[in-house]
C-alpha cells in the first residue's frame, strides 16, 4: 500500500485556515516551558529569528552555528530585499495578491495552504524588524520605500540598500543576544551538526563536532529545529557562501526524514558570469538591478561575433540594433519576469550564438536608460554598493558614460548570466513545518514548504523569518503540548553512544583514505557533472548520465580521497570532505527526481517538454503533486511518495508573462 503522508493541514477555506489552526492550537502550559528544551541548528535568519523567538516564549534553547558568530551565516549575503503585501505604494497590493504571484511564480507547484499563511504573515515581519531598528530605506515623506522583483506587477519589496539580509540579521541576532543575556538560548558557534539521534522513533537530539577542538559531543532536547539552509554549493559553483553545505539536512534524510522536489533548483539570471577554470564561487548581481536595468543582446549576430571577438564594445551598438528580449517577448513584465523565464531566455539567445562576452555566455544588464532618465546620483542612491561590488569584480563602472550616438549618451553596462542560486527543494514539512520524523522540525530554506518549483525574488528572506518569527513558535507547541509530561532523555542512552559511534568512524574513514585528490578537485568535478547533466537544461539521457557519472566519481571519492592532518583541533578539509560526501547524495537525489518528473515547471527544465515558444511545459494530469524521496541506502534508488497537491482558491493554469 502506498504511504500516506499526513501534511496536517486544517479543514476550512484557504483564507480561515491558519486562523483555525490557532483557535485549536494545543500551547504549552507557560509553566511547564521551562522544563523544555529546543535544539535550534543554524543561526541564519530562519535559526537565529526561530531561537529567539522561542527563547523569548520561554522554552530553553540549544543554538548552534557553524560560523564564529551568528552574524556570519549565509542569510547576509542577501541583498535586494524581502517581500511584504503592505500596500504602502497603493498600486492594488494585498495579500491576496502576493499569495497569487508566489503560488503562480512557483508553477503551481507550492502548497497552496502554506503559501497563503505566508502572505499573511508577511506584514507583522516588516512590523517586527522596524521594532528592532533595520533600518529600511524610506521615502522623502518617512514612508517605508518599496521596490519591484521579479513575477510582481506591483512595488512591494522592502530593502536596505542593498544590504537587506545583513540588517535583518542584525535585527534578528539583537533579540538573540537578549535571549543569550536572560539565560534562555545557550549558544554554540563553530558545532556542526553531524547526526539526529533518534530515541523511539522521536527525534531528541543531535550529535555535533566542535569545530576547533575536534571533538564529538552530544546535546538531547525535546525537539530539533534545523535552519541549516539550502544544498547550491552541491554544483560547485553557485552564488552561495563557500561554507552553505547540505550535510544536517541529507544526514536527517538518512534518518528517515523525506526529502521533498530536490530538482527544483533555482538558477538565477543576474550573476557576474564565469572567466575562467579556477574560480570557486559566484558573484549575484541583485535582482533589484532589474528595476532600472535593461537586459539586452544584439540583434546582429555579426555584432555578438565582434562582441566575443573583442572587437567592439557595448556602447558602441546603437539603440536600434539592441535586442531588449525580455521586453519583446514578455511585453506585460518585460526585466521582471520569473528568474527562471529571465534565465531561459538569456540561454536561449546564448545557445543561438547572441552571446556577448569572450565565452559567448553573457548578456547586458545595462542602466544606459535609466541613468539618461533619473540621473546617476538617483542611480547610485539605489544601487551604489551593487555597481561599487561590480567594479570591484571586473574593474568595469556601470555608472561611467562610454559613448555617445545622436545626442543619447550610453553607460558601460554589466554583463550577467544564469547561475545556481537557491534550492526551492528542501527536507519535507507539513503544515506544522514538522518533518516526516516526529520531533524534527525544518525552516528556512532548508525546508520545501513554500515556493514550488521557483521562488520568486525576495521571498525567501520573508519565508525564513515567517518560519522562525511567527509559525514555529506556534506550530511546534502542538508537539511539544505532549513532550511537557516526558523527561529529557540523557545522552548516556545507547542511541546516542550509537549515533556518535557511527560518525567517529566516518571521520576515520575519510581520514584514512589516504588516496591522492583534494576534496576541491572532486567537488569542482561533481559541479561539473550537475551543471552539465542536472543543470539549466535536463534530458532523460543526460540525467541517467550524469547519474552514472556520478556514482563513478563518488566511487573516486571513497578510494582516492586525501584529507591531510588528524580528527583532533581544526581540520578544515576534514570538514569539507564531510560536506563533499552529502553533496554526492545530494546530486543524486536531484538527478533521480529530474528524472522521475516527465514535465518541466519552474527550475525544472526537461528539454523534451517545452512549448514550441520554449517555455516549459507542465503535465498537472501526472505531476501534480509534491515528491518526496525516502533513503534507501548508498548506492541504492530512494523511493518516491507522493503528497498530491489541492487548490481550492487558485485556479490552476499556465504560466502567463505576456499580457
Ligand atoms: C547572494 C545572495 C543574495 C540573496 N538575496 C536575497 C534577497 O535579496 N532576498 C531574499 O529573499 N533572498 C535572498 N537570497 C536567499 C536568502 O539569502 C537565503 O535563502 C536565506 O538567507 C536562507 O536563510 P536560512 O536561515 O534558511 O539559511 P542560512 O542563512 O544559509 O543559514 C544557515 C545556518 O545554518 C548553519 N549550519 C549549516 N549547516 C550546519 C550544521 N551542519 N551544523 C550547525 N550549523 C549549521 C550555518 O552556520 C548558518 O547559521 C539571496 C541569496 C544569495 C546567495
């Protein structure tokens, strides 16, 4: 009989739901909160915002992080903005709308429930970072000021410069400290989470290595959160921080929770793109950069040839020879469709020769226009430290004036192209944002829950703080209403001896190895295998090619790997080598469910089923569902259930960017 995945979501009309669910929510006696303890891994916004939050409500929290300070975790990198249906501009927003634009920007593919409670909880979290001082941009008036991202008509991404993740985090870790200073979150930098211990079928701890000293040590709880973010860095190359890895989530994946849609991975339109084979990360150019840049290619292919030829230069291509391709083909959102469709669309003219670097694989993202329109010091208001980075990178201004033809004066432009960015697939929640463990719980982007088969820009930041701000806080009482009358269990039980047994000898095993390639070669290997065979564009031949590819490298890994120096005190390439190992299990959880899923929607680009426009073709009469993957073991296929997918308020339809 199939499995039956129980999403615990509330009976009633999409709008009343969340509303039901707080009206029965089982909370725990504000006395007996103290007698609990949470283990929070990850202090990016989704952990840091979850770990105060609890601490705050009184529970005692375990917070651990894999930085010296919270402050560091990935979630800074973000810099265009996070979404909210405030309204403040009056252009027709509500959250309505903003449920609608991230159920259609997903593909229809997200869960229409969590997306809706998302909408609504999106105001209270600008409500709640103005408390804590992030400090937004405003207009003139003091009004907070918004901005378009991509798949919305309307101005409703809120921002700081473009700093945006760095301030809310600042926010975020502020009521962390406080909770640190009242004795309610005890925090763990430089852990890594290695393993969740399972105590009769509940999740009740974890076991950890100090980064610095080497040692294993085990902590229980009543629950674990993991906040650990998203499994990019699988590709090598991505716009993630070198440090984001996967190995919490994939080691909770091995312990039994479903992993969900893992092929819906983001690739976004706007990254500096790629020089050379010895690079190690990718540089974002924020989306932000989309309201006031213009994306172009030529028209001639004679002019992309001297382009890549370097016998001209962009600025030298009058208006009329410039091919603004998302204008022309999406009319109605032209620069701020979808990341998906932006980054199609670059690939597409890329693929047919239109490319406008060395590599032939680079687009304009050009702010000649705007600059002639607003001025530059508008311009630099907006985006200066983003064309200050871009400088800084290729030594080319965007904002320095290179030509003038018939009196319109033209501006360096950027040049830009698609790269990994996020991952939309993530360890399996319900409603509750429990895993398919009991007493494991996932937020943040290492959970599937809300954005489908794409995310739409700054959405991602509003999730996280959704997740640790106002749902956890909430839904993880349900479960711990129970776990009041239950004492902590110790950490002498044998389940934990167990656990930390298993990952001492996993260290030993890289370290013995002894063979003769750095993790990096392999991991830049792996990239290259996922870009080419699990990347933009995916067939099912390319797919079981890049499986068997895969499986052949990883074979590489556990007889050729070199991990230099012993367990004991810092061991870097120790470290990374453990990521490499989830990363090989990552890539091939991605590869199976690419494969299984005979569509293409959002990320997920099947060559073989597109429109003859090229753009993506659904099959809802087979697909229409979530994919979660079961372990089965190394080597061995995961098994797949399905958690079908129902809309009572959307209509479900295709995808429409032209009018
Ligand atoms: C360049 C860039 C720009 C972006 N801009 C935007 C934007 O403008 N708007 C938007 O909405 N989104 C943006 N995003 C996406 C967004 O930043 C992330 O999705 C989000 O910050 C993820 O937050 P998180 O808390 O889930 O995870 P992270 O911020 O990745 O934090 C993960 C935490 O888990 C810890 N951790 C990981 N593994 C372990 C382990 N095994 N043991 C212990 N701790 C562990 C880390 O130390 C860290 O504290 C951007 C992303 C990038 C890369």
């Amino acid at each position: 009989m199939a499995k039956v995945i129980d999403s615990k979501i509330p009976a009633g009309p999409v709008p009343e739901k969340w509303k039901e669910y707080k009206a029965h929510q089982r909370l725990v006696n504000p006395k007996n909160k103290l007698k609990l303890d949470v283990i929070v891994v990850g202090t990016g916004l989704a952990g840091a915002s979850a770990a105060a939050s609890l601490g705050e409500m009184g529970f005692n929290v375990i917070n651990l992080c894999i930085q010296d300070s919270p402050r560091r975790a990935h979630s800074i990198a973000a810099q265009g903005g996070i979404n909210a249906a405030k309204c403040y501009q009056n252009d027709g927003d509500s959250v309505y709308r903003l449920f609608y634009d991230t159920v259609k920007g997903g593909d229809y593919r997200a869960r229409e429930a969590n997306v809706y409670r998302l909408a609504e909880v999106s105001n209270n979290i600008i409500d709640q970072c103005v408390a804590q001082g992030v400090p937004f941009a405003r207009e003139y008036g003091g009004m907070l000021a918004n901005r378009s991202f991509g798949g919305a008509q309307v101005s409703r991404t809120f921002y700081a410069k473009g700093q945006t993740g760095q301030q809310l985090l600042l926010g975020a870790y502020s009521s962390l400290s406080c909770q640190v200073n009242a004795g309610k979150v005890k925090l763990y930098t430089r852990y890594e989470m290695e393993d969740v211990v399972i105590v009769d079928g509940r999740a009740r701890g974890i076991i950890a290595k100090n980064l610095v000293t080497g040692k294993l040590e085990r902590f229980s709880a009543n629950a674990v959160v993991i906040a650990t973010g998203g499994y990019g860095n699988t590709y090598f190359l991505s716009t993630n921080a070198m440090g984001c890895n996967c190995t919490a989530a994939v080691q909770c994946y091995r312990k039994g929770a479903y992993f969900a849609n893992p092929s819906y991975v983001q690739i976004h339109p706007t990254c500096i793109p790629v020089h050379g084979d010895k690079q190690s990360k990718l540089t974002l150019m924020s989306e932000s950069l989309r309201n006031d840049g213009r994306i172009w290619v030529p028209k001639k292919i004679e002019d992309a040839k001297a382009l890549q030829a370097g016998t001209k230069q962009g600025w030298e291509i009058p208006e009329e020879d410039r091919d603004y391709y998302l204008e022309r083909r999406y009319p109605a959102f032209g620069n701020l469709v979808p990341r998906d469709v932006a980054s199609r669309a670059a690939k597409e003219r890329c693929d047919k020769g239109f490319g406008v670097n060395n590599t032939g694989l680079a687009v304009f993202l050009d702010f000649s226009e705007s600059i002639n329109r607003l001025g530059i010091d508008i311009i630099m208001q907006r985006y200066g430290n983003l064309f200050e980075m871009y400088e800084e990178i290729t030594d080319v201004f965007p904002g320095d004036v290179a030509n003038e033809i018939n009196g319109v004066k033209y501006y360096k432009p950027m040049m830009i192209y698609p790269a990994i960015h996020y991952t939309m697939g993530g360890i399996w929640v319900d409603y509750e944002l429990q895993t398919s463990i009991p007493g494991l719980f996932a937020i943040g982007e290492c959970n599937f829950s809300d954005h489908g088969a794409n995310r739409l820009g700054a959405s991602a930041l509003m999730q996280g703080l959704a997740d640790g701000y106002f749902v956890l806080p909430y839904t993880i009482q349900n479960y711990l209403a129970d776990q009041a009358v239950w004492p902590k269990v110790s950490t002498d039980l044998p389940e934990f001896a167990e656990a930390e047994k298993k990952v001492d000898a996993e260290l030993d095993r890289l370290l013995n190895i002894k063979g003769k390639r750095s993790v990096d070669s392999i991991h830049k290997e792996l990239g290259h295998i996922m870009w080419e065979y699990v990347g933009m564009g995916r067939t099912a031949e390319g797919l079981k090619t890049g499986l068997k590819k895969m499986h052949e490298l990883e074979q590489e890994f556990d007889k050729n790997l070199f991990v230099p120096g012993t367990k004991e005190g810092l061991n870097i390439e120790l470290d990374k080598a453990i990521h490499l190992r989830d990363f090989f299990t990552m890539g091939q959880l991605v590869a199976f469910d690419a494969l299984s899923r005979n569509e293409s929607c959002g990320g997920h680009f099947r060559e073989e089923y597109q429109t003859e426009e090229g753009e993506a073709k659904r099959d809802d009469e087979n697909y229409f569902y979530v994919g979660c993957w079961e372990y089965k073991g190394k080597g061995n296929e995961p098994e797949l259930i399905k958690e079908p997918l129902e809309y009572e308020a959307i209509k479900v339809q295709t995808r429409n960017y032209k009018n």
